[in-house]
C-alpha cells in the first residue's frame, strides 16, 4: 500500500489480472472445492505444507482477493470475510475471551452487538461495561485484571458521539489489552484504526463498503497472527464464511467508496446545515458539525464526517413516526451507506432490542431519528425532510413528553 495512494489502491491492490487470463474484473470463483492432482497433494494440503485451496469454507480466491485489498486499504496485516457483520463481531469476540472475563466497551453499541453481549453475560458470565470512554482516568478505573478487550464504535450509532482513539489506544496499550474497533460508520477512507494504534477492526461491509444496499457481510482485519487464529478457530468451525459472489460485490463496490464517501459527507453536511435552522428540529448530531462536543475528535481522527445524521424532533414517538410516514421519496429503512438516502426509528427499530433504561443511557430518546444520506442531489433530499417536517402538528401539550 506505501506509496500509491487509498484512491489507486482501492481499484488494484491485491489482483492481477495477468493471473486470470487478463480478465479485467475479478473472476467470481463459485465453487464449493477444489481438486488435488494426487492423494499427496491433498495430503500437503491438509497439512499445510503446500499453499493451495482446499475447501471454500477454509478459503476461496474470491473472497482472498477482496482480504488483500481491505487489508491493504485499512493498513493491516491480514484480514478475513464473513457472511454478516455479526459474523465478523461474534466471531471475534468468542476468540478473544473465555469464561468469567470482561469486556470493556463504549457506552452505545450496534443492537445486536449489545444483544451478543448480553448473551455472553448470561451463558459464560463474560461481564461487560459500558463507558463514554471519554478520558484516561475512566478507562484505567474500569480495567480490570480479566478484561480481554475493549470494543468501541466510533462515531458511536446512533447518537454520533466520537471517542478519541489514539487515546483510547494508548491506555490500553499499558494493560496489553487489544483494541477492536467497529469502523463500519466510517470505512478506510475516512478512518483507520491501526494507524491511530488499535489492534482489530471489524466492518459491517452491508454499509459503506458495499454501498448499494445489496449484500450482506463482514470483515476483520488485524494481525496475521490473530487473523490465523480466528480463520483456523471461530471462522472454520463457527462457519459464518463470505460466499464468493458477496465478495465480488464488495470489491465492485470499494472502488468507488473514495468518490462516495465524499459526496455522502458533503450532502450531510449541507442537510445538517438545513436541519439546525429548522424549527421542529431540536438537536443535530453530526461529527463534523462544529457545535458537536466531540467535534475536535472527529476531525483529528476522520477525514470527513460521513453520511450518517441523527436528529430530534419537537413532539414524541407519535410525531416521530408522522414524520417518517409523510416523507415522499426518501425511504424509511434500517442500514445505512446506499445510493438511497434512508430513514429510521432507532427507538423501535434498530435499538428496540435495547432495555429503555439502557436506551436512555445511550441518549437514544423516542424523538430521535437517524439518516443515512443516499447520493441524490442534497436539494431533492431536504426538500423531502422539509416538507415532512413542515406537516407535523405538534400539540403544544406534547411538546417536551411522550
Ligand atoms: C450493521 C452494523 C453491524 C452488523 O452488521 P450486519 O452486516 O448487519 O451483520 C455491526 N456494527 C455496526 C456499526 C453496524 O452498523
């Protein structure tokens, strides 16, 4: 990767098509197996003497590919798919930790990633906290000695908050505890983990990395240590594995992720600008909008803000959903990181899965709304949100409850 820079990278590191008959794009290796030329070879195969495919579960071209570009773009030493995010998350977690351990995390996680969690809590009593992360001293005091990792988002989903993580990073570092960073609300062009000092990173490649709404994986990129003990471990024998067309969408969608990535931050950055003067509007959170608290953070640590917004409305739940219903073309939808600017509940979609009271610690209150901002033209996309916002009837006696 060292010197050609993430925008050539994106489109070649990792295939040469003088290996596949000059074919320009990838060749899609479907294929459940593959055949030895002797009953030695196989034998080589199996004992890891002689490199060579052996079964698409323990590996496939495809899918090896599109591992040596993320790898390469988030500037680690290896990397692995799967078939979903939550593949890659549990996959990882399980290899990190056994029983009774701990697991330090930020306060405000991905549902289903709080949901594992909980989980692991009640079958292995791996306990976990949650914490905002927001200074050495917090971190030290709740490190303890059987902590195995600390599991931090950043932009945290879907409140927007940013932890520092080369600070993170360095703390940790003290304890020799491994970092793993969820950076799917960012992807390698905006942020890259390793270079600020942490150990793991996961994607959900559903997001950004696909970027066209159709496809659902994960990825993993760390050490080639710790990538061979999960492909040999919690990949192999867990068995949530990229299927080789997945792993060609993904690296048809990387090679635009440069030019989208800055066309989603710009509209967002215009929407938040819309979204702060609106009256019905009571708070934006946004990373690169300079009122953010954390806005300093983002901009050492991210290249651009992205396309995620969340925002609160005047009113309650019920104002909330009025809003989503009256929206023309902009679709109401969990996910994030299309062409389609989508819109969501986190209240009772993506974190309903989350205790309340939980949900309240979050910042996650019934008149937030999240966004994704697709690649229409920003006008088009506020002028959907505006009218929208324009509707709800906001009973004065509803104002500040549910
Ligand atoms: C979507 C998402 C996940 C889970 O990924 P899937 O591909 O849906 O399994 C994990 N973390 C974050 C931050 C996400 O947005």
């Amino acid at each position: 990767m060292k010197e050609r820079r993430f925008e050539t990278e994106v489109v070649h590191v990792g295939y040469d098509s003088k290996e596949h008959l000059g074919s320009l794009s990838s060749p899609i290796f479907q294929t459940s197996t593959f055949t030895f030329e002797s009953a030695e070879q196989g034998e080589k195969r199996f004992a890891g003497e002689e490199a060579g495919f052996v079964y698409s579960r323990l590996g496939n071209p495809t899918v090896s590919t599109l591992q040596d570009r993320i790898a390469a773009l988030e500037n680690g030493e290896a990397a692995l798919g799967f078939s979903s995010g939550m593949a890659a998350v549990s996959a990882t977690l399980i290899a990190l930790t056994k029983a009774h351990d701990h697991i330090l995390c930020s306060q405000g996680l991905y549902g289903c990633t709080f949901g594992l969690l909980s989980m692991m809590e009640d079958k292995y009593d791996i306990q976990s906290d949650y914490i905002s992360m927001e200074s050495e001293e917090q971190i030290r005091e709740t490190i303890r000695p059987e902590t195995s990792c600390i599991y931090v988002e950043t932009p945290i989903n879907p409140t927007m908050k940013v932890i520092d993580l080369e600070m993170v990073a360095r703390v940790a570092k003290e304890y020799e505890i491994p970092v793993v960073v969820d950076n799917t609300f960012s992807s390698p062009y905006l942020q890259r983990p390793l270079d600020l000092g942490c150990d793991i990173v996961i994607h959900s490649a559903t997001k950004y990395i696909g970027g066209h709404g159709d496809v659902v994986a994960g990825l993993l990129i760390g050490k080639e240590e710790f990538i061979s003990e999960v492909a040999m471990t919690t990949q192999k024998d867990v068995g949530g594995v990229m299927s080789p067309f997945d792993a060609w969408l993904l690296l048809r969608g990387l090679k635009t992720l440069p030019i989208r990535m800055e066309r989603h931050s710009e509209t967002a950055e215009k929407v938040v600008e819309q979204l702060k003067a609106h009256p019905k509007v009571t708070q934006v959170y946004y990373p690169f909008d300079p009122d953010n608290p954390d806005y300093h953070i983002a901009k050492k640590q991210m290249r651009l803000g992205a396309g995620v917004i969340s925002f609160e409305i005047r009113g309650g739940k019920k104002e909330a959903q009025e809003f989503l219903n009256r929206l023309s073309f902009l679709k109401i939808a969990v996910s994030l990181g299309d062409a389609e600017t989508i819109i969501q509940h986190p209240a009772t979609m993506t974190h309903a899965v989350v205790p309340e009271d939980r949900r309240e610690k979050m910042g996650i209150s019934n008149t937030l709304i999240r966004m994704s901002c697709g690649l229409e033209a920003w006008e088009d996309i506020w002028s959907d949100l505006e009218q929208s916002l324009n509707h709800i009837n906001v009973a004065e006696t509803t104002m500040t409850q549910d």
